[in-house]
C-alpha cells in the first residue's frame, strides 16, 4: 500500500520573532524611514512557491502575497529563467526614447485581454500603481479638457500626491501633506454588507448612481468632470465586491455625461478573481468596458512595473508631455511575460490546471465555501466575500459594527501559527496568496484559520 505523503505545514523553529529577526528589526527601526509598517516580525531570507522563511529558519505559508504581488509565488522557474535571460543582454535603455521589443510584445499581450473588434487599445508603461493612477488622471484631463475627477470612498489609488488625493481608504495617508490636488470629489462605494446612503443591498448601487447625479444637479457641474476612477472590487477598503447592476450603470452614467471610467485593477487584476482584470467578472451583467485601466502589483510577480491601458481614441496626448525614465524597465517586463505565460496557460503550473487564472477562480470558490461554513460557526464572523483568490473576511461587534480589535488578535494569532495574512478595511483580514495556491495549501490555511477563530470564542 503505498503512503501519500503528508501535505507540507508551516515550520516553526523558534519564538516569534527569532534572535536574528528581532537584531535586524532593531536596525532597521534606527536607520529606515519612520512611515514604513511592521505589523509583524517577519524578516525573509527565501522564499518557495506558497511558502516563505525567515532568517531564523521559521517557514510561513503565505496567504497574502506581498499585497496580491507574488502571482506567481516565491522564486517561481519561469520567472527566474525570464529574469536571468534578460539580464544578462541588457537592464536599461529607457523606454520614452528606444523602443525595445520585449515591452512592444508585452503590449501587444495586456491589450488583447481588453480590445473588441474595432476598438485599438495603447499602454504606457511605468514602474507602480501610484505612477499609473497619475498617468490615467494626467491623460484623462488632458483627452477632456476638463479638471475635475470623481473617486471613492473606502479606496485605496497609492500615495503620490495625486493619487492620496483620490484614495479615500484612511486619513493617515493625508494628514500634513496638503494641500493636494485641486478638484476631486468622493462618493459613497456601493458595498452590500453595510450599504451607503440609507440603501439596501440589493438597491445600494443605483443608489450611488443617484447621489452622482444629484451632484450634477446642485454642486459640481457634469461637463467639468473629466473621469470617475473606481477599483471594480475595492482592495485596501475591504475587499468589497460591489452589487451585480453597479459597474454596467456606472458606465451608461459616464457615457451620458462624456466622462472618462478609468478603472483602477492594481490590486484585483492580473488574474486575481479567475479573469484577467477584475471587472470582466460584470460583463455579463451588461457593457462595462472602461476608458482607463491601471495595472501594477502582480503584473510581474514582484519585480516592479506597472501599465496604463487607454483606449486609442482617448490616448491623444502629444509626444513628450508624458515619460518615465525606468518605466517599462526590460528586466521587469521579462516577468511579466512569464507571469502572463502562467496567467494564460501556455505554461503550466503542476498542480494548478490549465491556468492560473483557472486555479484562483477554482481555489477561491473552494475557500470561500469553507470560510462560509465557519461564518455560520462563528457570529462575530460578519461577512465573508470576494471572487477568486481575492477574498475578505470582516469582524464584527454583537451589534454589527466593525470589531477592529478582534480582527487584529485574529491576524496576530494567525501569523503565531504560521499563516502570513494582512488587514485591510476597518475590521477585514484580506486572503490574497500567490495564485498557484493548491487546494491542498488551502487547506493547511484554512485549518490554521479555523483554529484560530475557534479560540477567540
């Protein structure tokens, strides 16, 4: 009879953190900038597939791919092959001035997931999220003649100027750094589990549509408005996937008003929710093509570049007015093709199914089947939801209110058990591992999960 062998668990070999972790921690907190985070005292050393060690040899499995970044997972082959090959011919030339065929093929690769038949897409290439969300604003006023931009509350756009202005997740990002870009609004984001503006969950997204409109009638006139940007499922502020009918609405509102839609996929695109971008998960609720999208994050499985994708007809900005020098670094676009080789299927994962896209889509309905059955368990489970591996899970207080509190002794006495996670939201641990997570990894990390909300009753 032969044995199969045991599923691979995490390894925990000393405290938490270590003696060397707590040594580097302790440098790094005397010489590195003191906006920088560390909600946990985890310092890598290497890292495998789903699986990461620090340098006091502790493995973690990781659940959330350095904010949905690792695609791949840790040190994946393909990528690594990628990387070296590239490197080894050339790291830089800058892209504003050579073309270079590596970033024209990876072009060539992004539009083809969002063009239809008489519609031409173009990309411009930068090095992160903020950097994209700038570009579609910048291109944006430029294509309408317009200023104003309309955002969300609960979003999350980066932490340039620009891009803090539109993010409206937390005012620590804010404070002492005004004034910021002139012109911007936010609305309410149509979330089900607690919806805005005196709503229901069925009717919150019409309701958000109405509050614009009313905003046109009294305050802000609808022919100065050059772009809405939205995340189609909203990342930093809860990982909220809006009501079925919001984004086709939001569309025909935009189209109406000649406003550009700019959608912001830095953190639920790149096969993230089991399609490439995120918003694909509401065609067949009706047309919700967008003008604008911004992509960073898992693009190229850690290394960084990002993209702004723009319809043709509104990319009508003159040569020089927009550039990068390390933008579209070729180095960087080289995982990017690996990653997409991946994405697509024309290499496999084992393990993983013809895709990685099919993978998230197969591996997140699994979790969140077993994570539904422990909000049945567990009252101050308040709401489990996502798509894919794009997963949120929000605490709450016996009256239904965010449990803050709560959600980070569960996050803290997860990591104490080997399962790397992060917050997001008021009270949401967020579930965004690499996304050739297999079912039996999954369940390594449900367990630990299921332990660890057993003992917060």
């Amino acid at each position: 009879m032969t044995t199969l062998p045991k599923p691979r668990q995490p390894e925990l070999k000393t405290a938490l953190p270590g003696p060397k972790t707590a040594e580097i921690m302790a440098r790094d907190a005397q010489h590195l900038s003191t906006s920088y985070m560390r909600p946990y005292p985890f310092v890598p050393d290497h890292g495998e597939g789903v699986w990461l060690t620090d340098v006091d040899g502790n493995t973690m499995l990781d659940f959330f791919a350095g904010i949905a970044v690792s695609t791949t997972g840790h040190a994946h082959p393909h990528v690594v092959q990628a990387v070296q090959e590239q490197i080894t011919k050339f790291s830089h030339v800058c892209l504003t001035d050579y073309p270079q065929e590596i970033t024209t093929s990876l072009a060539e690769r992004l539009v083809k997931h969002v063009e239809r038949p008489g519609e031409k897409w173009r990309v411009f290439l930068g090095n992160s999220g903020a950097e994209a969300v700038e570009a579609a604003v910048k291109l944006a006023r430029n294509h309408t003649g317009r200023t104003h931009v309309i955002s969300t509350m609960g979003s999350f756009h980066g932490r340039t100027y620009g891009a803090i202005t539109l993010t409206g997740s937390k005012t620590k990002y804010k404070r002492g750094f005004g004034p910021l870009l002139p012109n911007v609004s936010h609305v309410p984001y149509p979330n089900p589990f607690r919806p805005p503006l005196g709503s229901t969950p069925e009717t919150c997204g019409q309701a958000v549509i109405d509050h614009i409109e009313s905003l046109f009638v009294g305050i802000l006139p609808a022919d100065e408005v050059a772009a809405i940007i939205i995340e189609p499922m909203q990342g930093e502020g809860g990982y909220i996937v809006p009501p079925a009918d919001f984004l086709p609405k939001l569309r025909a509102l935009c189209d109406k008003y000649g406003i550009m839609l700019i959608f912001d996929e830095v953190q639920a695109g790149m096969g993230r929710t089991g399609k490439m971008f995120s918003f694909q998960q509401f065609e067949q609720y009706g047309d919700v093509q967008p003008d604008i999208i911004t992509l960073a994050k898992g693009i190229a499985s850690g290394l960084p570049i990002s993209a702004m994708l723009a319809k043709e007809s509104v990319m009508t900005w003159p040569v020089g007015s927009h550039g990068s020098t390390f933008g579209g670094n070729p180095v960087a676009a080289a995982a990017a093709h690996a990653t997409l080789d991946l994405l697509e299927g024309e290499v496999k994962h084992p393990g993983c199914g013809e895709s990685l896209m099919e993978n998230a889509a197969q591996v997140g309905a699994y979790i969140m089947a077993e994570l539904k059955k422990m909000q049945a368990e567990f009252p101050f489970l308040g709401d489990v939801r996502g798509q894919g591996l794009f997963i949120g899970l929000e605490f709450v207080k016996p009256d239904g209110s965010p449990d803050g509190k709560l959600r980070d002794r569960a996050s803290l006495a997860m990591f104490g058990k080997g399962l790397l996670n992060l917050d997001c939201g008021e009270a949401v641990i967020r579930i965004s591992p690499p996304l050739i997570l297999t079912r039996e990894e999954a369940e390594t990390g449900l367990k630990i999960m299921r332990e660890t909300l057993a003992s917060l009753n």
